[in-house]
C-alpha cells in the first residue's frame, strides 16, 4: 500500500461525500427528488 494513494483517495472521498451532501441539500430545496449518489461516488 502506498500511503499517498490512500490519503487521496481519503481525501477524494471526503470530497466526494461533501459534493453529495450539497447536491442533497439543493436537490430537496430545488425539487424534493432523490439524488442517485452511487454516480456521484463511483466519479
């Protein structure tokens, strides 16, 4: 394992689950319609 591999891959996750977590929020303000989070995760 490569340490620096996985602090990005950390830190993209932390991102990632941001990014979800603001489009959730817009989303349901916006249209109330559920978010497909597995195509935000597998960017």
């Amino acid at each position: 394992w490569n340490a620096d591999a996985v602090e990005k891959r950390e830190f993209a996750g932390k991102k990632a689950k941001l990014a979800a977590a603001e489009l959730g929020k817009l989303s349901r303000r916006v249209s109330g319609k559920p978010v497909n989070f597995n195509a935000i995760c597998h960017h």
